[in-house]
C-alpha cells in the first residue's frame, strides 16, 4: 500500500473469498522470538526447545506478526 488514500484497505471493505497479496519480507528467528516476547507470548513463538514438542514441531512465527508485516505501509 501507498500513502495514497484510494488504495488503503478497510476491514469493513473486504468481501468474503477476496484476496490480498502483500509484498514480501523474510523474518529470522530472532525477529519472530523478539516479536513474541512482546506482543504474543505462547512459548511456541519463542522457546525453541518448548515449541519442537508442541502441535507445530518447532518455532512459529505469531499471526499477529503475520498480519503487521501484512498491514505495514509502503513495504
């Protein structure tokens, strides 16, 4: 997205079934860990160890991570 007001997105905007497509970023395991540690701490998002025997196998990024990567302006 711009700064160009036209083309920002609004939840109320979206339609069932319509798709986004954001630019892409890498994300490291540090980024994920220092993310986690302050926005969303479930231990699958920043203990290594505790997340190789959770449901997911091993560190997972946070949605909400996900989303503010998704949503950040001009990326």
């Amino acid at each position: 997205m711009t700064g160009d007001s036209s083309k920002r997105h609004y939840a109320e905007d979206c339609m069932i079934g319509q798709r986004h497509v954001s630019a892409t970023c890498s994300v490291t395991e540090p980024d994920i860990i220092e993310f986690a540690q302050k926005c969303d701490p479930q231990y699958y998002h920043f203990d290594a160890a505790a997340a190789r025997a959770s449901q997911f196998g091993g560190l997972i990024s946070s949605g909400l991570q996900n989303v503010a990567l998704c949503a950040e302006p001009d990326r």
